[in-house]
C-alpha cells in the first residue's frame, strides 16, 4: 500500500501592525479621571495609582523642601524645588515628592505641557511610603526608572527601613538601571548631596528627627 502524504501548510508570520502597548498606556493616563487624594504614574510600563502620604509622609517632605529651597537661595544657585508635578522620560511619568530643577524651566517644558523632561532635574527625593507595594515602588522600581532616565541624584528617605534610613544614590548607569555608588545612614546622621544643583546639602536631624531606637 502506498501511504499518501501531504505537506505542512506554510505559516507566514502575522505582519498586521498591533497596538502601540507603550502609545494605548499613555492615552489611558492622560485620560484617567481620579478623586482627590489620588495621583497616578507610569512606572516601568505599568500605570500605578497611589495615595497621597499620610501625615508623618507629609511632615518629612515639608520640611525637606523648605530646607532645601532655603539651601539653594542662601547659595544663589538658579534651582527650584517642586513637588506635585509631572516629570517626564519617554512614556514614564513620575511624581516626586521632591525634585530640583532649573529657576528657568521653560525650555524643558513637555510640548503637551503636561510636565518637565527628565533631563532638567538634577536631584529626585522620595519619602517612602508604608505597605509592600509602597516600598517596593520607592526602594525598586523608581530606583531603576530614575537611574535609567539618568537622574543624577535619588534620595531616599525611608522610614521603613531598620528604624529609619537616609540613601543617597549617584552615578546612574542608565543601561543597566542601577546607582554605582550608595550611601546610607540612620535617621538623625547627617548626610551631605555630593553632586550636582544641590551639592553640600545636608540631611540630618533637622529633617528627619533623631535617631530612633532599635
């Protein structure tokens, strides 16, 4: 008996262009309509909506921003120290609890007008909030969008770390996401910005109270 054969059919690969995944989040941001006390991010491809701090959150960044403003004026540097706007990398979005940028901003203004480019900030400081997903947002995820974007100083001031720690990350290596040089101390020791718009700014027990006990 002669077995018949058939060949395979020929698949051809799908050429249809698909989605812009990156273009359908961007448009699903922007047109995100949230209540009061609500504010929302593109961190590493995902939309995440969090709350605003609480009140120890609110008090830490107060007064790190009032701090930091009086630093830049009584040093005449040209800087500014926002918080509760948009800082933009691509179709990442970001909202700092504090950042520093140039007094004359309107050239790094986004064309939507929606926020500043990355480019501008020359230090990121974030209060780490409380919850897995809090930490985790602040500690990994911001860390490697920010050192991605290449922002030239993060800080982290964070609470929840042992009984409260001060992390100063430099040299960002934006290809592989990551800080080459941290710096880390307890709440209530002072640590000095060693780079950049805020450089010889200290962070100690002014800002963050005194050391607490084990």
């Amino acid at each position: 008996m002669t077995a018949l054969t058939q060949e395979a059919p020929v698949m051809t690969p799908d050429t249809t262009p698909g989605p812009d995944l990156d273009e359908l989040l961007w448009q699903a941001w922007k047109a995100l309509e949230l209540p009061e006390g609500l504010r929302a991010e593109i961190i590493e491809g995902f939309i995440e909506v969090s709350p605003t701090g609480r009140f120890s959150h609110a008090k830490l960044s107060n007064q790190l921003r009032r701090e930091l403003l009086r630093y830049l004026d009584s040093e005449s540097r040209p800087y500014l120290v926002n918080n509760d706007m948009n800082v933009m990398h691509g179709r990442n979005v970001w909202i700092p609890d504090a950042f520093v940028s140039p007094e004359d901003d309107d050239e790094f203004v986004t064309e939507d007008g929606l926020g500043l480019h990355a480019q501008c900030v020359g230090l990121i400081v974030e209060v780490v909030s409380p919850g897995h997903d809090g930490t985790q947002r602040d500690r990994v995820r911001k860390r490697r969008a920010y050192a991605r974007a290449g922002i030239p100083v993060y800080v982290l001031v964070d609470a929840y770390d042992e009984q409260g720690i001060v992390t100063v990350l430099t040299g960002p290596c934006p290809k592989k996401a990551t800080y080459t040089v941290e710096n880390r101390v307890h709440f209530g020791t002072d640590v000095t910005i060693p780079e950049g718009p805020a450089k010889g700014f200290v962070i100690g027990e002014s800002i963050t109270g005194p050391p607490r006990n084990a």
